[in-house]
C-alpha cells in the first residue's frame, strides 16, 4: 500500500493506493480531504485514460467535475469512464472520504467473455460524450460491507477490501447492462429510486415500507419487487443497514449512545447494541473507541 500526502493552501489531502490485483486488475484508492471549510481542490494525474471506475463517499459529500467538463455528484455516481484522468472536486464539508475503484478496460471486457452488452461496450468505447458517466446509487449493504473491511484488523484486511471492492464494480457494471426485468414498469423502477431517496434523506426516522408505499404511489408487493430489482436487497435490509450507517457517523460526531438509540427509534439501548454489533462485529462503544485510535477525526 503506497500513502500520498499533498497539502495544499486550503485543504489537506491524503491518499491510500493499492496497486491492480494479479486476478482482476482491480485497484482502490481511499482517499481524504481536509479543509478549514466548503471548498475546491483539483486532483490531477498524468495516468492514460484507459479505465473505468467509481466512488464511494465514506464521509461528507462531494461533486465532481471531470477535465472534460462532466459533472457528478458523491451520492449518486455510478460508473465513469474519463476521456481524461483529474477532476475538480467541490467539498460541501470540511471533511470528505472517498473510497474509489477501477479496473483497466480490457480486463473489464474480458469479465463478459466475449458477451459483452451494448451498454457496457458503449462505456468501454467512450461513446455518448466526452466522457461517458452514469448514475446508480450503491446500496447500503455494499457501503457498509466496505466499511466492514476497511476498518478490519484481521491478517486478510487486504483481501476483505478487494472482495468488496470488485462487488462494487460488479454492482454498477451489472446495473448498466440490465435491461428493464420482465414485470416491472419503468414508473414501478423508478418508484424504487424514489422510495431510495426518501430512505437517505429521512435516515433517522426512515418510513416503513408501507408508508414508502404509499408516498410513491406503488403498491407495496409491487414496490419491494422493484426495489429488490434494482438495489439487490429488500426494502426492510436497506432501512436497516441505512440507519446503521448514519449511527455510526453520529457515533463518531459524538452522539451518546443511549441518546443515539432513541433517536433511531429503537426500543431500548441493548437492542440498538445488539443490531449494531450483529453488523458491525463489536458493540458501538468499543467500535467507537477502535475509531479513535485510528485517528479519525470528522
């Protein structure tokens, strides 16, 4: 693993970089900014544009524009397929954590052997523009299994991050070359990406799957069908993984635990502890506690 430091007037950026795998070609990045509030910061590299990749924010948000011109933005960026490498990021925070991955284009071409489907030959082509981008956002249960593994202090840590690394592009790859599934209309998909937002945005006190339900306008089977369609998890998992992922980021803000449980509606301290330590291996004060070694800071 190589460990860049690059300081700059205004922010401070620190990169991890871990080379292609032998078996994949597969390589990540997790890289943090660090600034004295919203700001910019353009990232150039002199790499030939000859890969695919995305990002994963870990922390804070974040939009992107490309050399190109293109933009994007940290929550809902699926795959990108540069004309050139470098892009001017926008912090809307003074802390942001990128995890990112890639994979060379012809190693992503021979995933398919040789049945690769038009949409993802359109990105490995560059067609569509200057630089070809899409948006899928990643369901909670990858962000928080790439959590999992890269907070992981087991001998196979660097192993953990591939595995999930290569999910998250299998993930988006497999989201571009889906065709619309038998079944389900396009107004019930995009239903599903609504009932998404909603979960995000009331993270806290999400809606049940009912009341998703009815504020889209889709029935309930209907809505769980497309949900799982298009997220590969059900509605009840997203909720859950979803609110986890904000307790820990509460956690780490210095929310007290038994106030945290009981904003997050669960009856009691011990049920939280216990629904968090079923995800995240160890109860919240002791993985609070693993985070302030680390050095985190938020």
């Amino acid at each position: 693993m190589e460990t860049v430091k690059v300081k700059t007037d205004l922010v401070d950026i620190e990169v991890q970089r871990v080379a292609a795998a032998p078996g994949t070609g597969v390589a990540w990045t997790q890289t943090r900014f660090r600034s004295r509030g919203p700001d910019t910061v353009e990232v150039k590299s002199n790499r030939p544009a000859d890969y695919v990749y995305t990002q994963v924010p870990l922390d804070g948000s974040f939009s992107a524009e490309l050399t190109c011109g293109s933009l994007y933005q940290s929550g809902t960026v699926g795959l990108v397929r540069p004309r050139d490498s470098g892009a001017l990021f926008r912090l809307s925070q003074r802390t942001a954590d990128i995890f990112g991955v890639n994979a060379p284009l012809e190693m992503v071409e021979g995933w398919f052997a040789g049945r690769v489907p038009k949409t993802v030959q359109s990105l490995l082509d560059g067609a569509g523009g200057p630089s070809y981008l899409t948006e899928a956002p990643l369901p909670s249960y990858l962000r928080l299994s790439l959590m999992q593994a890269l907070q992981s202090r087991l001998p196979l840590r660097p192993q953990l991050i591939e595995a999930v690394a290569l999910q998250i592009l299998c993930f988006q790859l497999e989201h571009l070359s889906s065709d619309d599934p038998p079944g389900l209309a396009r107004s019930e998909l995009q239903a599903a990406r609504e009932a998404h937002a909603l979960i995000q945005a009331k993270a806290m006190t999400p809606p049940g799957p009912g009341e998703l339900a009815d504020l889209v306008g889709v029935p309930a089977n209907r809505l769980a069908m497309a949900y799982r369609e298009v997220y590969g998890c059900t509605l009840v998992q997203e909720i859950e993984q979803n609110r986890l992922r904000v307790a820990c980021r509460a956690l780490l803000d210095g929310v007290p635990v038994k106030q945290l449980a009981g904003k997050l509606g669960y009856a009691s301290v011990s049920s939280f502890t216990y629904a968090f330590r079923k995800k995240m291996g160890r109860p919240p004060r002791k993985w609070l506690n693993e985070q302030a070694r680390k050095g985190f800071r938020s």
